[in-house]
C-alpha cells in the first residue's frame, strides 16, 4: 500500500480559478463564511483529518493520506475566507446563525477511535460537503465563486475516491 500512497493524488488535476467575485455581497459572504466556520466547513475537515492522521500511527499510509488530505482543506480554507472577505464578511471562524454569529468549535466534530468508523466518517463528511456546495453553486449568481465551487467539488470528489479506495482496501466495502 505504501507504494500507492506516493502515487495517489489528493487533489484534482488542474489550477484553481482567480480568487475574485463580482462585488459585495452579503447573502453570498455568509454563504462562503458557512464553508470557513459552519458546523459542515473547511475548518472541520481540517480537523477531522489531523485527527485521524495524528490517531492512526499504525496505518502509516492512511495517516498519511489523511494529512495530505488537510492541507488541501486548507488552501480550501484560505479560498473561501478570500471570497467572504471579498464578499464584504469578516473571515472569522464563525458563521450566521438566528441573526447573530456562532463561532467553529471542535465540538462540530466526532471524534472515531476504529480505522473503518474514522474512514466511514470522512466519507459521509465528503459528500455532504459536496451537496453542501453543490447546492450553493445552483443558486449563487457570480461565475467566479461558481467556478471555484465546482473547483473544490473536484477536489472533494477526489477524497471520496482515496477514502473509498482505503475502505475497500482494508474493509472489502466502500
């Protein structure tokens, strides 16, 4: 497995669009500040897969590729705080919620002890990141943020790719 792992991508092929929107825009920044800092966000998966590299030393690939897998939540991370800071949004780790602000916190996450569960998790996490920006990508109006949506929605269908890949490796289901 370990000479899988150097080969496997955790990103999709391809450069991501200019971080630019078409102006101000308050519906759109909160939108963008709930895929920095919203319960289902960027800073969860970014903590979530620490978690699991830091958790899984005896699988050495797979905390590998969940560290991989991080740092490209990450560049996620710093796009969409670009794009509500752009927006008009004070990037903060926070989202709207009930006409105030509710900041990220780690309880957002859950915390799987066994390889399948964490696996399983990140999975479930994938997807619904990505019917999460799929969903925002059929309403928002700026191509630019549209694009850069569908950009990380390629990314995010990378990860399920790798996650599965480990499942059915390990676990004969995926």
């Amino acid at each position: 497995m370990e000479e899988i792992s150097c080969a496997v991508r955790y990103a999709a092929e391809g450069p991501y669009p200019e971080v630019k929107v078409q102006g101000r825009n308050r519906r759109y920044g909160q939108a963008m500040l709930s895929n920095v800092g919203g319960n289902v966000s960027e800073m969860g998966a970014v903590a979530s897969y620490l978690y699991g590299h830091f958790t899984q030393p005896g699988f050495p690939e797979v905390s590998e590729s969940l560290e991989r897998i991080s740092i490209v939540e990450m560049r996620h991370l710093a796009i969409f705080s670009q794009l509500s800071r752009q927006l008009g949004e004070d990037p903060r780790l926070w989202t709207p919620f009930r006409g105030t602000r509710r900041y990220w916190t780690p309880e957002y996450l859950r915390y799987p002890k066994r390889m399948e569960e964490l696996l399983r998790c990140a999975l479930e996490d994938e997807r619904t990141a990505i019917r999460k920006y799929t969903q925002q990508a059929g309403w928002i109006q700026d191509e630019n943020i549209v694009a850069i949506l569908r950009r990380i929605i390629e990314d995010e269908e990378v990860h399920v790719q790798v996650l599965s890949g480990f499942l059915e490796s390990y676990f004969g289901t995926n």
